[in-house]
C-alpha cells in the first residue's frame, strides 16, 4: 500500500513502519542508558502518541512509571480566554523525572503549554521525547531530549496522526501530496 486516499486527499508511504520501529528501538536505548536508577513517569501525550508510546514502552526496561493525559482543546478561540488543562494527571509529580512522550512537534507550541503545566506539579525534572519533529517550524526554543527522526515540512497520518480524525491505525507513516 504506496498510496492511500483520505477524504479525497492522497498520501504517499513515506516511513515504512520498520523504518519506525529501528527509530523507537534506538531512543528506547538512549532512555534506558541515561534514566535507570531514576524511576521516571512517562506522560503519553494522546491522542497521537499512544502507538508510539505503546512500542517505546515495550523496549524501556527499566523500572517507571507510565500515565496518559490529554491537552484540553481551545474552547470557542484561543483569545476566548479558556485556559487549557492536562486533563488525566491524577499521579503525584513532585521531585520525580517526568518524560513527556510526544508524537511530533511542528511550531512546538503544544509542548510548551504542557510544559507551562507540568512545572506547576514540582517534578524534579521532565524531558522529552519526540517521535517526528519539523525542525523548519521547531519556533520555540524547547528542550528535546529524545528524537526519533526529524522530517521534511510535510503534512503526515499513520503511527497515531490523522488527518481529520482518519488515518491514525495506520502502521506506517504517510506524506500528504
Ligand atoms: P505544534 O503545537 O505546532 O507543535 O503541533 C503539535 C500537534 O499538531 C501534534 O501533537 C499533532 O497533533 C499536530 N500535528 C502537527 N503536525 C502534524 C502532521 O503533519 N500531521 C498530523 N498532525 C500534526
Ligand atoms: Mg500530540
């Protein structure tokens, strides 16, 4: 499956999900190698990064901790004045190291409002790690840690993005044409 179609929008295979594996494989290493002893939470950030986080976690072996939470969506516009929330951070972050878990980092805006919140929870330090990230778009200066692969300004689905809701059970990943 080279081409696929979504809501009449083509998208060409791009990373073949082996090519992602090797990738998550890799930072899974890194992790292992820099935080043992360290009893880290990881913080899946959903919806895009479950399949990643569930392929990372398979490789981490040290012991941690893993949580899922989710950005509240702007209600109504952004100048609305609605403050976003972490919405599912129930664990108790103080003076533990958190490792925010992320599917892709475009203008990095998404990261630095979670970031904005988690320092609110005292942990001792937080990294992060990214599966993608756009480095034309990288505007924010924000630490991260661990990369999977850096890519091309593109439009992408598969591995846990979607376009329009569609396309996130995708095994590999696929660039809009
Ligand atoms: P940022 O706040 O601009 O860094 O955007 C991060 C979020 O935008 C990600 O968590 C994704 O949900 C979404 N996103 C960014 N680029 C893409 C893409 O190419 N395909 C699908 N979603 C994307
Ligand atoms: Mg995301």
């Amino acid at each position: 499956m080279d081409r696929i179609t979504i809501n009449g929008k083509t998208f060409r295979l791009s990373i073949p999900h082996e090519e992602i594996l090797k990738q998550v494989e890799r930072v899974a290493e890194e992790i292992n190698r820099d935080i043992a002893g360290q009893d880290p939470v990881f913080l899946c950030v959903l919806n895009g990064s479950f399949m990643f986080a569930s392929d990372l976690m398979k490789c981490v072996k040290i012991p941690c901790e893993l949580s899922f939470v989710k950005l509240s969506s702007y209600s109504g516009t952004s100048s609305s004045g609605q403050a976003r929330q972490l919405i599912g951070l129930t664990d108790d972050l103080r003076g533990r190291v958190v490792v925010v878990v992320e599917d892709i980092i475009d203008s990095g805006l998404t990261l630095f409002k979670i970031l904005d919140l988690l320092w609110e929870h005292m942990p001792k330090a937080v990294k992060v790690c990214s599966l993608l990230v756009k480095p034309d778009k990288h505007k924010a200066h924000l630490p991260v840690d661990y990369v999977g692969m850096e890519i091309p300004n593109d439009f992408i689905v598969g591995y846990g993005l979607d376009y329009d809701g569609k396309g996130r059970n995708l095994p590999s990943i696929y660039t809009m044409e």
